[in-house]
C-alpha cells in the first residue's frame, strides 16, 4: 500500500473533506452536465502522486458524486480528456476529440 493511501484516514483529511462536502454540496461534474446531484466525494483535481502538499490543498480538491468520481474522473485520468456531455449529447471538456475534429 503506499503512503498517501494511509492518509485518507487521517483527522485531517477527514475535517478537510467534510468541509469540502459543505462548501460544494453538489458534484461539480453534473452541475456542469446541467443536472442536480448531491456530492458525496471528494476529488483530487490533479492526482496528488504521494505528494502531501497536493494532497492537503483545497485547491486542488472538488466535490463529486460517487458516480462521477469513479466513472467519469477515472475515465478523464486515463485518457486526458472527460467523456462528459450536457443534456443534448455536446462534449464539456474542450480536450475532447470531437471538438477539435469540429474545429478544423
């Protein structure tokens, strides 16, 4: 297991992520898709890599919904881009390859 794993039971991370939650009780991801979910994790925006700095910083954290964190997130990591839609099937993330293809 590595290190940082250990550190999502930490006091700190609890009171951090608890006041991420009441800040942002929605998930950002669906409020961006137009829809109204309640969060119920908390995200690191650029994965922290063991790095306790990152780890800790309420910049680099939101609100998401388990759903989106481990679907949409996870898919957004491993291929750089978010396969996200709003309500009419567009593309959110402007990395999307669909977007640049619509662009030439």
């Amino acid at each position: 297991m590595m290190m940082s794993n250990k550190w999502y039971n930490t006091a700190q991370w609890r009171k951090l992520r608890q006041m991420v939650l009441n800040e942002e009780p929605l998930c950002r991801m669906c409020h961006k898709a137009g829809r109204i979910t309640p969060a119920d994790a908390v995200d690191h925006i650029k994965p922290h890599g063991g790095d306790w700095e990152l780890f800790i910083s309420r910049d680099n954290l939101q609100a998401l919904c388990r759903e989106c964190h481990n679907t949409q997130k996870q898919m957004q990591e491993i291929h750089g881009h978010s396969q996200a839609c709003d309500d009419k099937g567009m593309p959110l993330d402007e990395r999307h390859p669909w977007r640049k293809e619509c662009e030439r």
